[in-house]
C-alpha cells in the first residue's frame, strides 16, 4: 500500500531523509522511517522520565522552602540581639529573602515545565506523523481511546501545578515585603517580581534554538537550477 505524503508533513520528511518523496510504500517501508520511529519513542520516554525526575526534585526543595519559612515565622529570631538595630532588621527580612528564593525557584520550575511540554508535545507530533507513513497507528489509536471529558493533558497538568506554586511564592513575597516595609516595599517587590520574570524569560529564549519550519529546505544545487 502506497501512502502519499501530505503537504503538511513535507518539511518534516524532507529534513528528516534528505531527499523529496512524493509516496511511501508501507508494506516495504524505508527502514530510515522505521530507526526515526524507535528513536523518537525512546526519546519520548526518556523526557517523560527525565519530568518526573525533575518535578520530584523541585518538590522536595519547595517543602524544603515552605518549612524553612515558617520556622523564620515562628522563632523569635530578634530576641537575643535587641541592641543591635542594623541586625535587628536584617533577621527581620529573613523571611523576604526566603520568599523570593521560593519565588526565583518557581519561576525556573515553570519555565521548566513550559519547556518540558513543548518538547513531549513535538515528540508526540513526529511519532504521529512517522507511525502514519510507517504503517503503525498504535499512538493515534491509544490518543483516541476514551478521549472524552476526562482526557487531560499530564503536560498542562505539571504547567498548571508550576503555576499555582509561583502564584503562591509571589504572593507570600508581595506579603512579607508588604508587613516589612509598607506599601512602598510592596510596590518595589512587585517590580521586582515583574523585572524577575521579564530577565529570566529573555536570557532562557536568548539560550534556545530557534528553527523555521515553514517551508522545506532546498539545496543549493536545486535552488540554482530553479533560478
């Protein structure tokens, strides 16, 4: 059985074998689809468990944090140096400088989470498109198998629970600042905060590879005959 190649999957195929190809033959099938088929899959588990690793990580260390914090609560770290006012104030921000470490922390673990998601869902998409040329539709049969209303995401579960601790650590350190240091110190941790995201969003995306897809590349030969 033959299966022409749609025009969407073109680029992919294209960069992935090197050569322009109009149908593939399944039955006989191009071992090169078939090695880029294992390979994805394996690369797939090794992400999913490379996440939960991660995730588990960043866990135990925001436990770590939260109980960190509220001894910072509730020791009365000022009581035995009252005559000392510069140290005074410097063991009462101690838990400000522990909220924003929760706070940096989980802005990392998000933006950890986003990029763990990205890359599963391209995984996702190349075995999708590798096993419909290849003759195996066991990933599109498994996707579709009780996709109803309780099919959610795992990926946009671990984004949403990032989110929800990064919420949680910006409102503690807006707090914290808040009752150390007024409206003005509330005002200044929000910029902060904001300033935090922004720096870390650029420099992240400044670190990554970014590659057009759009259209499929054409060799310099082919380009010339073209001209």
């Amino acid at each position: 059985m033959r299966i022409t190649i749609d025009a969407a999957d073109q680029p992919f195929i294209y960069r992935l074998l090197g050569e322009e190809i109009e149908q593939i033959d399944t039955h006989a099938g191009d071992t090169r689809l078939q090695q880029a088929l294992a390979t994805a899959r394996q690369q797939k588990n090794h992400e999913a468990e490379l996440d939960w690793k991660r995730n588990a990580v960043f866990l135990v260390l925001f436990i770590f944090l939260y109980a960190v914090l509220g001894a910072s609560l509730t020791l009365d770290l000022t009581a035995q140096v009252p005559s000392h006012k510069s140290l005074v104030y410097a063991l009462e921000a101690v838990p400000v400088l522990i909220a924003f470490s929760g706070l940096f922390v989980s802005l990392l673990f998000l933006f950890f989470t986003r990029s763990s998601a990205r890359r599963l869902r391209s995984w996702d998409q190349g075995i999708f498109v590798l096993e419909k040329y290849t003759g195996a539709n066991l990933f599109q049969q498994i996707n579709e198998m009780g996709a109803r209303t309780t099919n959610y995401s795992q990926s946009a579960i671990n984004v949403a629970l990032a989110l929800f601790i990064c919420v949680t650590w910006v409102v503690m350190y807006n707090y914290f600042t808040f009752t150390t240091s007024g409206v003005i110190g509330s005002v200044i941790s929000l910029f902060i905060t904001t300033m935090t995201y922004v720096i870390l969003d650029i420099q992240l995306l400044k670190s990554g590879t970014s590659i057009a897809i759009d259209e499929p590349l054409v060799p310099a030969d082919e380009e010339k005959d073209k001209k």
